[in-house]
C-alpha cells in the first residue's frame, strides 16, 4: 500500500463550508476534502451513480452532505454513504492529516 500523501492547501485556505479537489499523486484518482466545521473529510471526487464529479454538486454545511449535480443524490461527507436515490453504492473516504498547518489527503486503496 502506497504511504504518499498528497497536499491539499495551507489550512487556512480552505474554510468552514468550503470544499477542494485535488489529484492523488500515486493514483491520480481525484479527491474532494471538505471543511464540516473545523473537521476534514476526504471522498473520492466522483458519484457513485454515473461517475460525475461530485464537487460539481452543492456542500450542505447544516447536514454534512454533498449534493451530485446531475441526477441530485446525496451522500454523507463523513462516511461516503449514499443517503438517498438514486446513487445506493456509497462513495470511497480517504484519510485526512494535518501537518505544517497543511492539509493532506491519500487514496489508501492503492
Ligand atoms: S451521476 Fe450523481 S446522481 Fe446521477
């Protein structure tokens, strides 16, 4: 399993409600790490429904949840479960470290 983190952005450059995509250095799969009121999350940037981009959709900062902006499935952003149709497969979650006042993140299937 791949150990490499990849850096998101300065901590203070991704606040409360505020969300960021980036690429995985090893997999280059792509990452959205969101900021759920002083917490990170990290998903892998893609629906589970037909693969659309899910930092397309709307980040419901009340409820934790991201919203695909093409057919309107939910998922929960801390655990990448679907909440409602029609996406029923939940998305993959990644790890997320703060180091260096930075944000990191790794997809850790590899
Ligand atoms: S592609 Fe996301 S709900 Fe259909």
């Amino acid at each position: 399993m791949s150990d490499t983190w990849t850096f998101v952005c300065p901590t203070s450059q991704l606040l409360p409600g505020e969300m960021k995509t980036v690429f995985d250095e090893v997999t280059d799969v792509p990452i959205v790490i969101f900021n759920y009121d002083g917490m990170f999350y990290a998903l892998e940037d893609r629906c589970s429904h037909e693969d659309f981009e899910l930092s397309s959709g709307s980040f419901d900062r009340t409820e934790g949840s991201i919203e695909c902006l093409l057919h309107g499935a939910r998922f929960d952003i801390r655990t990448g479960q679907a909440l409602c149709a029609p996406a029923h497969l939940p998305v993959a979650k990644f790890p997320v470290k703060h180091e260096n006042d930075g944000i990191w993140t790794r997809d850790d299937r590899s």
